[in-house]
C-alpha cells in the first residue's frame, strides 16, 4: 500500500462524507414488502374455534394449537406431539430455559443451575449477540468455540464438554447461521448428538431460526438434532427453538419449543405458573394464512424472491469493490438473514466508526462475540434485508470505501 493509495482512500473517503448519507446495516429485520406479504392476516382469524371445535376465545391450551404445531413439525423436526407452540418470541422461549434451568432442576440434573459453580455455557463465533446477552445478564461464563464451514468445531467442543461438568449449555443456530450463513453438516449434528459430556444435565439450545429461510430454491436440509440425539441415548440433551418473526410478522409471530418428554414435561411444570394458555387467536391466523406446510414453502419462497436481490447486490458490490484486494472476505449465504464480511486484522472497530462518520449505520464490531470482544477485531455483520435495494446498494458501496481507508490508513502506519 503506497501513500499515493492512501490519499486516493481519503479523496474518496471524504467525498462519501460529503454526500451526508443515513443508512442503515444494523437491522436483522423484515422489510415493510416483506411484512406486506403476510397482510391478509390483519383481516384473519375467521371465527375463533379450533378444528377440534376449541372456543380459542378463552384461556388454555398451553402447548399450542395442534394444527399450527402440525404445520411447523416438519420444518423443524420435532414430532407435532413434542413441539409447543407458544407467545411471539423465541427469544422469550430461551430466555425462560436458561431461567427455569437455574431455578428449577433440569431432567438429569442433581442441582438448579444456579448452584452450579462456574455454570459456563459454549459459544459457537461468530454468533447470536442476543444468546450471549442471556448468558451475560445471569452471570454464566461463555466460553468461544470457532465456527467452521462445517459449524462449531466438534474437536473443541468434544473436548471442553468431555472435560468440564459445569459446562451444561451450547448456543447453536445450526441452519443458514446468524451471522455467517453457516449450515451445519450431519456429522457435525451426529457428533453433537453422540458426544460423551461430563454434566448429565448438560443442554444445547437449537435455535432453528432460520429452518425455512432458503434464498435459493435448494432447500438446504440438516440432520435431525433431537432424533439423532435420542438414538444416541441423550433423550434429553436438546431444546429446539424457532419462530415465525421473519416469516409472518417479526413482532405478532408464533414461537415455538421442540423437545424430548420428560423435557416438555419439565417445561410445563414452569410455564404453567406462568401463563394461562398463549394467544390461540394470533395462532389460528396463522394456520389459516399458512394453511399447511406446502403453504408454509410457497409463503418463504415469495419473501426470497424479495431477499435474495438484496444479497446478491452486496456480493456483486463488495466483489467489484474489493475482490482480489486481499482486503476483505465474505459469506455468501444461501439462505437467513446476514453477511459475515471480515477484513484484516484489528480493522474492524475502524471501519464501523468510519462508516458511522459517513452515515452508515453498522452493527459494533465484536458484537458477534461473547462480552463484544472479537479478539482478532476483523468481523463485521451485514444486515441486508431491511433497507430497499437502491439503499443496500449505497450502504455496501460506502462500507467497501471505508474498508479501503481503513486498510490504506493501517499498512502506511506500518
Ligand atoms: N434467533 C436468532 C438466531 C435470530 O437471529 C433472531 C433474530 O434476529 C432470533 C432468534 C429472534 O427470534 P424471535 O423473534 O422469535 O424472538
């Protein structure tokens, strides 16, 4: 890098700032057409009783609206009978599981969590900043395991969980990941299932968010995590999460809760002080907006055709921009929700805060990590779905910009 390419970098850097742009990456959000797609549902439900002839009016039904469980089973691979659904937020659902771990006793386990010392959860990174968030809200110690292309690496994890009991929990999202788009391989999900680990009690929360949200139309499948796990004699290791927030409508969606029995059981026995029974309505409108699972594959292949530009545009862009630099690498995902964009070492806070002097709202960097700290602070996620194209395009184009001054600005430091 010459000093003549770093005053090329800035010329172009401040005329980006002259132009006062307000963009915005950060937002992992359905965009305003997207949400459109799902407006018949604001005219829905039709009557208010079940197909079992349920008056869904009224409280009860905590496990959820059989026809709704039935429509989402597959996608998520729980049997209906093993599958609840519930309130509008998986989040929700898992921060509840990591409470009523800690104060209540988990099948298997001999104590609350919350007297376990040292309670440590693993973390695949890059990964859900929200996951960590309920680890750091409860004190549980995080430990980061790194992803691989075929997701987390199963050496280290077999390893830490073989070794430490108070290890009893693992953060996965293992389809189209956020952020890296990463689809887990069968081993990777047959050795997470067969692994010996120290703490009989131990969990992984899979968090299928992403189970249905192709952007092609290969519909990329994974192995069946709770299955596999049962066959494997750990009936009870897995909580499987999803939703339809990026589906239907991201804050009037269903949430749903995957898992084994005695688990599901376990489960009730909590929310039933909780609740008297979920909004049956809002479930009846989406069984009657969906239909069935085939309605469910038309509904995300309509949305792709809305997404899929958005990425493609971030690829092309950031391929014109920086491809063959060496500056910068990038995830092109086949489904979900993020880009994964890494530039060089100890770059990526610098360019977050350039693109932020220039306009371009950007997730912090190291966001993606446990405690905010990306220690190599190289990852950067791209959040395309929310700002119409003209506007991605914008946005990607001024991020490539600042990746260029931030790099020029590093090599000429030396
Ligand atoms: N899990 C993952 C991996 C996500 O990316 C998100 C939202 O971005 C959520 C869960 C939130 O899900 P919900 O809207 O069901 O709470």
């Amino acid at each position: 890098m010459t000093v003549d390419e770093l005053h090329r970098a800035r010329q172009e850097y401040d005329a980006l700032v002259a132009r006062g742009l307000e963009l915005d990456l950060t937002r992992g959000k359905p965009s305003p057409r997207q949400l459109d797609l799902a407006n018949a549902m604001l005219e829905q439900p039709v009557g208010a009783v079940s197909a079992a002839g349920v008056d869904l009016r009224n409280y009860g039904g905590l496990e959820g609206l059989p026809e709704l469980r039935a429509i989402f089973a597959d996608a998520l691979q729980v049997p209906v009978d093993q599958l609840l659904a519930a309130g509008n937020s998986s989040l929700e659902l898992m921060h509840d599981a990591v409470v009523f771990a800690l104060l209540g006793v988990v099948p298997g386990a001999e104590r609350r969590w919350a007297d376990v010392e040292g309670l440590t959860f693993l973390c695949p990174v890059p990964g859900y900043d929200r996951h960590f968030g309920i680890c750091e809200r409860f004190g549980i110690r995080m430990i980061p395991v790194p992803m691989t292309p075929e997701g987390p690496d199963l050496d280290v994890v077999e390893r830490l969980v073989a070794g430490d009991p108070a290890i009893k929990g693992m953060w996965c999202v293992p389809k189209y990941s956020n952020p890296d788009g990463t689809v887990y391989s069968d081993e990777t999900v047959r050795r997470l299932a067969a692994m010996e680990t120290a703490a009989p009690d131990f969990r992984i929360f899979w968090d299928n968010a992403y189970a249905v949200h192709h952007l092609t139309d290969t519909e990329t499948g994974i192995a069946g995590l709770l299955a596999l796990a049962a066959g494997h004699g750990h009936p009870d290791r897995v909580f499987v999460f999803g939703s339809s927030s990026k589906i239907t409508f991201a804050g009037a969606g269903v949430a749903f809760f995957g898992s084994s029995p005695a688990n599901l059981e376990w489960w009730l026995s909590h929310t039933v002080k909780r609740s008297i029974g979920p909004d049956k309505l809002n479930q009846l409108r989406h069984v009657q907006f969906l239909r069935d699972a085939d309605g469910l594959r038309t509904h995300m292949r309509n949305l792709a055709d809305l997404i899929r530009p958005k990425f493609e545009a971030v690829d092309k862009i950031l391929s014109a921009e920086l491809g063959g630099t060496g500056l910068a690498s990038w995830t092109s995902p086949a489904g979900g929700y993020f880009i994964t964009l890494q530039v060089p070492p100890g770059c990526a806070r610098a360019v977050v805060a350039k693109a932020k002097e220039a306009g371009i709202a950007l997730t912090p960097a190291g966001a993606s990590h446990p405690y905010g700290d990306d220690p190599d602070d190289r990852v950067i996620r791209i959040a395309p779905t929310f700002p119409e194209l003209p506007e991605v395009e914008a946005a990607i184009s001024a991020v490539a910009t600042c990746v260029r001054l931030v790099a020029a600005e590093k090599a000429v430091a030396g």
